[in-house]
C-alpha cells in the first residue's frame, strides 16, 4: 500500500526519464508525451539550456530569503515586465498562489484608494483557479468543494458567456471580475476576443478590475505570450505559473502600477517564492521563448497540428465533435467516454490530459516537431479506430 495520501487516481506507470516531447517508463518503453505534466514543461523534459542553467546556479546559491535583493529576481521581474503589459511582477511557487495573490491585490487597491467596500470577485462556472481555499471557493466546483466548508466568501459565481447574469451580478462590492482567458480543465473554453473587449469595456465603466487567470493558457501556450494579446485589450492583473518554470515550481503574479499602490511592505510576502534557483529557471525558459521566432515557430506548428486534427474529425465525426483551442493549447470533445479513450491513447503509448465536458487536452511541448505532431496523428488515428 502507498504511504501517498490518495488523493490522485493514479494510472499505474512510473517514469524514469524524459527528453523532448518522451517519456521513458521504468522498463524503458517510450511514450510521446501531449501531457506535459498538465501544461508544464513548455520546452520539453530536459531541454539542454534548462539543464545547464540548473547545473550552474545550484553551485552558485539556491536559496536566500526575500529580506535581500535578489538579482536573478529583479532579471526575471525586469523582463515579464518590459515584454508585457506589466509594471510588477510578484513570485510565488504555484499557480493557486497566484491567484489567490492577485485576489489580495485587487481587494487590496479598492481599500488603499478609499473604497473599501468593494471587496467581491466575479468568478465563472467551470473555471479552475487552484486548490487552496480561496481559490476553490473561487471556482466552486462541485466535485472540488464537497466537504471543504464553511465556504471562503467573497466571490459570486455566473454561468460562462452569459452577459445579462454577469452585469446583474456587479454591485457596489463589486471589485474584479476574474477569468481564465481559455478555460484550461473545464474544457478548453476560449472567451473570444469580442468578449475579453465587453469585459474590459464593462470593468472600465462600472470601476472594476479585470484578472485574467493564464496559469495555464499563458507563456507561449497560443503561439502569443498571453492568451489575451490578440483581443488587444489590457488587464490588471494576470496569474501565470505552468509553463514559465518549465517544470520547476515557479508562480507569479503580473500587475500595473496603478493597481500596485496598496502593495507595500510587509502587505504579501513568501519564503520560497523567487528564491535563485527558480528565478535561474524562470530566465532560462524566457531566453528560449523570447528568442526570435519562437512564437513564429509555435503559430506555424500549432495551425499544422491544429489542420490534422480537424481531418481526423471529419474522418471520424461519431467519436470527435469538436476541435477546440488555440495553439498547442488543443481539446477535442468526444462522443465516447474521455477517460476510456485516455486509456486507449495510453495502450499506443500516448499521453494526454482530461478535462471536463468530455474533452481531453493535447499539450505537446512549445519545441514539437513536425513529425512528432505526425506521430501523434496516428496514434490518434489508431486509438479513434479501435472505439469506433
Ligand atoms: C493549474 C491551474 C491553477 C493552479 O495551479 P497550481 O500550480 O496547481 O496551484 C490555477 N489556475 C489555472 C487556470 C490552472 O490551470
């Protein structure tokens, strides 16, 4: 029996190693890896500049506490924020920290500049904002919050994609609408671009702040940085986490100045977040994103795959309903069960994510090649065969 607490049905395969878009489990069987640990490894297991970076800065310093200035910190903040719309960034370690930091931000600004009242976060069903507290309540899945009461208050709930429930819901209290800007495990749901402009149009007229959760959809996953830089419109404050450690534990928080008046010392802080050693990483995986035509090449791959995988439901219209997803941020809706068809996909050693809705996610690594979308095609192909 595990000493783990269970709270993971785990498929029962251990991996020993990894490199690029494979894993190798214990006997040495490869398998092509379109999990990406949910998202995570954005360069692939193992990539040779991340290795050689984690080599480096674990003989320099790993750690040391947020009391000093941190340079491989003030690197990595200086970058997120000369490459996007920030002015701030604020490190924690995971992707429920940054939501959750963002919450206290947003409150945090209504009561620094005389309106304390406005505390509440309009939140979304099916969205996912993480598993600590605040953040379940935020989300307030069923199937997450069962038990885990009394509720954490502070966030009111509207169905996805319906305007007239949401303007109801804004009151006086009223201090942030929060989304993801593609629902990651509620079935890669993309908000489209003339609704991210309602949102920012809505939260500019009714004085709210407008967080946009790209713990998942963010750092290159579209083939844009964020998600939300095609609608054109600026948020206030965007958590990040997945992809920009690369598989090291790394979270952050983006904001503007203007929402950053409150933050003062002594007012957020974490041990662990931004310590050297995670920054050192956070770097790494920036070098390679921000290189020119990364993103170019991540656009390119992303419309092939995204073409294959529109033939293979034309070819199969009784089991793939839908392609869904931007990017290497990929769902297809099936008409069989998800979590059959995984089981299947696993048989010819292929590795993908469940979402809700019957969807599973395709994640490859930002690095996939051609022939590697190839290989996933027909692995797909093989697997649509068999449940059909
Ligand atoms: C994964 C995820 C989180 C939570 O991240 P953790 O690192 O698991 O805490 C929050 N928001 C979104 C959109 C996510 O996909």
């Amino acid at each position: 029996m595990s000493s783990v607490l269970g709270t993971y049905a785990r498929k029962n395969i251990s991996f020993s190693k990894g490199k690029g878009c494979y894993l190798y489990d214990l006997k040495g069987e490869q398998y092509l890896d379109f999990a990406s640990g949910i998202a995570v490894n954005s360069l692939g297991h193992c990539h040779e500049h991340l290795v050689k970076i984690i080599q480096e800065q674990s003989k320099k310093l790993w750690h040391v506490s947020n009391m000093f200035v941190i340079p491989e910190q003030e690197k990595l903040a200086k970058r997120l924020t000369d490459y996007t719309f920030a002015d701030f960034v604020c490190f924690q370690n995971s992707g429920s920290e940054a939501t959750e930091a963002s919450i206290k931000i947003a409150r945090k600004y209504f009561h620094t500049i005389g309106q304390p009242n406005k505390k509440r976060i309009i939140t979304f069903k099916g969205a996912f904002h993480g598993r600590t507290l605040a953040a379940l309540f935020a989300a307030n899945n069923p199937k997450h919050i069962e038990g885990f009461d009394p509720k954490v208050d502070g966030f009111d709930q509207v169905p996805f994609a319906d305007l007239e429930s949401l303007k109801k819901a804004i009151t006086n209290e009223t201090a942030a609408i929060m989304i993801e800007t593609i629902l990651g495990e509620g079935g890669i749901k993309e908000v489209p671009d003339y609704c991210l402009k309602g949102l920012r149009e809505l939260c500019d007229e009714k004085n709210l702040l407008l967080i946009l959760d790209e713990v998942q959809c963010g750092i290159g996953r579209t083939g844009d940085f964020f998600a939300f830089e095609k609608s054109g419109i600026v948020p206030d404050i965007v958590p990040i986490a997945k992809g920009i450690g690369g598989g090291f534990p790394l979270g952050a928080c983006l904001l503007t100045k203007k929402i950053s008046v409150g933050m003062t010392p002594g007012t957020h802080g974490s041990t662990f977040g931004g310590n050297p050693l995670a920054m050192a990483v956070g770097n790494g995986v920036l070098d390679i994103i921000l290189q020119d035509g990364f993103l170019d090449n991540v656009k390119k791959i992303s419309k092939y795959f995204n073409r294959e995988l529109i033939g293979l439901k034309k070819k199969y219209s009784k089991i793939i309903l839908e392609v869904r997803g931007r990017g290497l941020l990929k769902g297809l809706k099936l008409a069989v069960d998800n979590a059959k068809f995984i089981e299947t996909l696993m048989k010819h050693k292929m590795l993908v994510v469940k979402a809700e809705e019957q969807v599973i996610r395709l994640f490859p690594a930002l690095i996939v090649s051609k022939k590697e979308i190839d290989e996933a095609i027909s692995k797909i192909n093989e697997t649509c065969k068999e449940m059909s």
